[in-house]
C-alpha cells in the first residue's frame, strides 16, 4: 500500500480549566480552529475571545482558560455521553432536539444551480481526498464563494474546525451556509443551529433527528444537493 492511500489520524486533546474536558481523533492540522469551534459548539464560548488557549510544547493538545462561571454552567446541565452516529461520544444535549431554541434564519437556501458550482469549489479543494478518499470536508459559503474549507478524518472535526476558523478571524457566521460531504447527523445538525447557520447541505442525505433540530431550530437541510432535484427539510421542508 503506497504512502498516499493512507489517512493521518492522531489523538488531541483539551483541557478546561485544568481539568480533561475531550480527546478527538482527528486529521493534525488547523487545531486551534477545531478546539475554539468544538467549544462554541458545546456551549461554553460564543466568542474567540472568550478563551485563552495554550498549546502543549510537548504533546498534541491545549490547556483551555474559561469563565468559571460559564464552565460550571455547562457542567451543571449534567449532560450523559452517548455513542454518536457520527464520531464517537457526544452528550444527549446534542442529541436532544427538545433543547433547540427557535430563532430566525437570515437569507435562503441556493437554487440548485448554485449549489452544485459551491461542491464543485469545495471538491477542487479537498487535496486529501484526492490522495485518500478517505477524509470528510466542510466548507462555509454566503452562496457566492467559499469562506472557510476544512478537511478532517471525522466530519464533525471539519464542522468545528470552520467554524473556529471564522470565530478566530472575527468574521460573523450567523446567516452564513455550510458545505459537508458526509451524513447530516442529529449532532453536526445542532453544531450548525447553535452557529446560527441558515443552512446545511450534503450530497447525501440528513437523519431523522438531524431534520427535526432543524425545524426547531428555522435552519434549512438540504439533501442530495448536487443532484438535479436537491431535497429540503427543516424550516422550508
């Protein structure tokens, strides 16, 4: 087997406020992204300046400094790890559709036409996958172009890693779409409402759960979205 029909996969770990918060398995790179993504997906930052994050000289990982306060909040809702669809364990507050807040979704989802030159943008930059096949992509868009583009071997990994990649440059994501090219989980459809996106599209198709978060939460999925005919659930389904 040649050097290149193999994915790199690595542990990463996070600690918060000194003690283990999450260890991800993950593609090595863009890593100060997935950490403040993962964070504001969990609930425990809105902003990138609400943490401070230290590196390990000697290992692949970061130290997290956070309001305590936030913290204990977080901490209070006694959240239960479950097995995830997607990538490993995830809390039942993500699987939980009950706990989406309804909140207005600015601009709508692209035509077809549309979408399918965006996944054709966002393929031309997958050079992973282009070597492996086997790696996941995320991309955010305002529908003109790409703004932020992730590969990771877990494509919850490359969800969190734009949307920390936006977060760390100040650039807003509220009303914004995403690109993936894996399965809409209930999981990656709550990271997506939690960011305030608009909508989330994949070439393959959304869960049952992940399509009632959307409803709940006015966001749109849309499946099969570089077919003719790109379906749409959620909040215009």
């Amino acid at each position: 087997m040649s050097e290149s029909a193999i994915v790199e996969e690595v542990p990463v770990w996070l600690e918060i406020n000194g003690r283990p918060a999450v260890t991800w398995m993950c593609t090595p790179d863009l890593l100060e992204e997935l950490a403040v993504g993962w964070l504001h997906g969990e609930g425990y930052i809105e902003r990138a300046s609400e943490v401070h994050l230290r590196p390990c000289a000697s290992d692949l990982g970061f130290w997290a400094q956070l309001d305590p306060a936030r913290v204990d909040a977080v901490r209070d809702e006694q959240r239960r790890p479950v097995l995830a669809s997607g990538c490993g364990a995830v809390s039942t507050f993500l699987a939980d559709a009950a706990t989406v807040a309804p909140e207005p979704r600015r601009g709508p989802a692209p035509d077809a036409e549309t979408l399918r030159a965006r996944f054709k943008d966002l393929f031309a930059r997958g050079e992973r996958y282009r070597e492996t096949g086997g790696i996941h992509a995320a991309a955010l868009t305002g529908g003109a172009s790409l703004l932020a583009h992730a590969e990771d071997i877990g494509r919850h990994n490359a969800v969190d890693k734009v949307v920390g990649a936006a977060l760390l440059a100040g650039d807003p994501v509220r009303g914004l779409g995403m690109l993936v090219t894996g399965r809409i989980s209930a999981e990656l459809a709550f990271k997506g409402a939690r960011a305030g996106l608009a909508w989330i599209a994949t070439p393959s198709v959304p869960s049952t759960l992940a399509v009632e978060i959307a409803r709940r939460a006015g966001m749109v999925l849309i499946g099969r979205a570089v077919s003719a005919e790109p379906q749409q659930h959620g909040a215009a389904g």
